[in-house]
C-alpha cells in the first residue's frame, strides 16, 4: 500500500487573513467598512465563491467588486 500523501491543491493567489481577536468589537457594517479596497472571498448561497477586490458597498449590503473571479 502507498503511504504517501495527496499531492496538494494547486495555489492561489488568494490567502485569508487570520479571524479577529474574539473580543472584537463593532457592526457588521464597521468591519465591511474596513476591508473596502482589499480583496475578499464572497460566497452566495447557491455556493458560488467570487474572489476580488471589493470596491464598495451600500447602505442595503449591495456590493461592487473589481477584478473578480468566479470560483
């Protein structure tokens, strides 16, 4: 029997930052303020993941995303 591993995943350029400290305060609305201009992961419901650099956002959590890639 073969014991070595499963070669891994190919890389992507995209790396998740670490989740906040537990004691983290502040809205939903403060932390989407603060990745404005950074890139995200968006995962829909359907399960369809969109990676980009998220340009902005409304005051109903509509988003606008710039170059972006459906995954």
């Amino acid at each position: 029997m073969d014991n070595t591993p499963p070669p891994a995943p190919p890389a992507d350029d995209f790396t998740p930052p670490p989740p906040p400290p537990a004691a983290a305060s502040g809205s939903p609305t403060d932390f989407l303020k603060n990745v404005v201009g950074k890139r995200v992961v968006v995962r829909l419901t359907s399960g369809v993941d969109y990676r980009g650099v998220l340009s902005c956002l409304d005051g109903y959590m509509n988003i606008a995303m710039e170059q972006t890639e459906e995954h």
